[in-house]
C-alpha cells in the first residue's frame, strides 16, 4: 500500500496535475509522510509568530489571566485596564500632575511608560503625554461606541491605557495627545523602584517640565 503510494506521489509529482492527486484520493494522504513533514515545517515558520504592534490580544509578554490580574488589581484598576473602561475626567490622581522628574509606569504590571517631560497640560480632564518612552505603548483601531478611536495599551501586558489623538493643534513636539486613565498609572519618582514617599529629588534633568496653561 505504502510502496504503491510512493509511486502514485512519483507518478503525479510531476507538477502538471499534483492537485488531482490531493482531490481525489483523499484516504491516501493521511498516511502520506509528507504530512507530517510538513506540519513541523509550517510550524516553525509560523509557530512563533512575530509580537508586532498589528498583533492583538496574545503578542503580551506578561499573560497572566484575567483571574491572576483581579488578585493583583483594585476593582477600579481591572475595570479600566483590563475591561477598558474610563475613569470620569478632572477625578483621576494624575490629571494635575506636573512633577519636573520621574516615570509613569503601568499600574498593571509595572512597565515603565511615560516620563515626566512627556506630560503637559491639556485641560482636557485626563493625563496627557505628547510621547512616551520608545515601545512601551502599542496602538489599535478602536470601532467601538460608534467613532473611529485609536487605543492605546501596555506593550508588556496589554493593559487598556486610554486612546490617542493627533492633530489637535496642541503646542507639543509631536502634536499628539495621549490620553491616559490616572487609574493605569502609577508615578516613580526618578531612580525610584516603587513610588515613595516624598524625600523629593528635583533633578532638573533634562525635561523641560512642560507645564504649562
Ligand atoms: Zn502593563
């Protein structure tokens, strides 16, 4: 069977009419070895599959599950991070925010994400940052609530940060608006592991501190 087989593969193996072959004897290539030649093969191409900012919900390096995130997280904190959910503006700790150093990680699994001299004031309710730090914050089109929105999460964890708008006229080098919840934040004052309290290093850095009106 096998041999015979073989032969047939010979036989139509020739390129004019392979695809006959696979149409119409369809018993016979479950126990073709090229099969299973070819499911490692294939595997190994797309197996590992490359974490680009296109891929969604399971390029994260952090994985935890949605149980393993509500042991870590406050009610509020999984609402927004991992529900995507929104704060109500002008109430989140960091909407006033304007300290001249340190770092704004995710509030989630700690990934650092902005620093200081990315935040200005945009009066629009909500933390603002004109950049973040390179790779930390992936984008996606977000159809939800009937606008065309760009969503903005944790590369590291994919936790929901807020979304991000362009061209809106503000003075800033990249004329964009991060729109951060408070609540997916969490500041790190400069060299700091966790946030503490304030034995406040001012350094002047090179951060324009970006505060303005
Ligand atoms: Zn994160």
């Amino acid at each position: 069977m096998r041999s015979r087989f073989f032969r047939i593969l010979l036989t139509f193996s020739n390129p004019i009419r392979p695809p006959i072959l696979w149409a119409t004897t369809p018993r016979l290539r479950n126990t073709t070895p090229l099969k299973s030649m070819t499911i490692p093969f294939f595997s190994a191409l797309f197996g590992t599959s490359t974490p680009s900012s296109k891929n969604t919900m399971t390029s994260y390096p952090d994985q935890r599950t949605p149980e393993e995130w509500r042991a870590v997280l406050s009610p509020e904190q999984f609402r927004i991070l991992r529900e995507k959910g929104t704060e109500r503006p002008s109430t989140g700790l960091y909407d006033k925010h304007a300290p001249s150093a340190g770092t704004y990680g995710c509030a989630g699994c700690g990934a650092a994400l902005y620093e200081a001299r990315h935040k200005f004031a945009s009066g629009c309710g909500w933390p603002a940052y004109f950049d973040s730090v390179p790779g930390a914050v992936v984008r996606h089109e977000d159809r939800s609530l009937g606008m065309a929105r760009t969503e903005i999460v944790c590369a590291n964890c994919g936790g929901h940060l807020g979304h991000v708008f362009k061209g809106e006229g503000y003075d800033t080098p990249t004329d964009e608006r991060h729109c951060v919840n408070s609540v997916s934040l969490t500041f790190r004052e400069e060299g700091e592991g966790a946030a503490g309290a304030g034995d406040g290093k001012e350094a002047g850095a090179e951060g324009k501190g970006e505060s303005k009106v």
